[in-house]
C-alpha cells in the first residue's frame, strides 16, 4: 500500500509524504505484525536527498534494512504486503468442519441391477 500524501501533509522541510504499510512475519519464533509508515523526503543542505521512516509519531529506522521481531529481536524477518498476517490470524479463528472419524457405509448394489440413488 503506498499512498502519497498532498501539500498539505508536508512536515517541516519535507519535500514528499509517502505512507506504506508493510506486513512482518519472523523465522525465528513464528510472530507476525503489520505496521504503517510515513516516508519524509527530505532535501539537506547541500541538495542531496534522504528519507526518514516515521512509524506512531517517532523517527524509526528503515523496516527494509534490517527488520527486527518485537518478540524475539531475531532478524530473520520477511518482508511481506499488509494484510498477510490479518488473513492468516483470521483463517487460524475460523471455525473449522473436521469430517467424523470412523467406518464410511457406501450403498452396496448385486451386480446386473439398478444403480442406487
């Protein structure tokens, strides 16, 4: 999800205001989370460009770079489009219809005659 963001939402010095969603997933402990960002671009004063991530109101570094698990500190992250880890935790809540377990009785039909409904 990118979406950018009009004159009107420049912060101070910000030339552009990118908002994107990312989706986490980690290796290491299996915890999953998704978290907006605000991308700044910034001109320094020398001309040169930068960015600065912006996630919850704090200055925070690139989720691209290296990722870290808020559970486990692992960083052997991936990287995945928002809503991934919403789907899943919903597919794992759904309830699920587990056929009985036991001997399955099938129609039994003499040869020659006619087939059961």
């Amino acid at each position: 999800m990118t979406e950018i963001s009009g004159p009107g939402a420049l912060r101070a010095g910000a030339t552009a205001v990118v908002t994107e969603a990312y989706a986490f997933a980690c290796m290491r402990c299996g915890y999953g989370w998704e978290q907006a960002y605000e991308i700044e671009h910034h001109v320094d004063a020398d001309g040169r460009t930068f960015v600065l991530y912006v996630a919850d109101g704090r200055i925070v570094p690139s989720p691209l770079s290296r990722p870290t698990c808020r559970s486990c500190d692992g960083h052997v992250v991936r990287i995945l489009r928002p809503g991934r880890v919403a789907s899943a935790r919903d597919a794992a809540h759904r309830e699920r219809r587990v056929p009985a377990v036991g001997p399955v009785e099938a129609p039994w039909a003499q040869e020659g005659s006619a087939p059961l409904p």
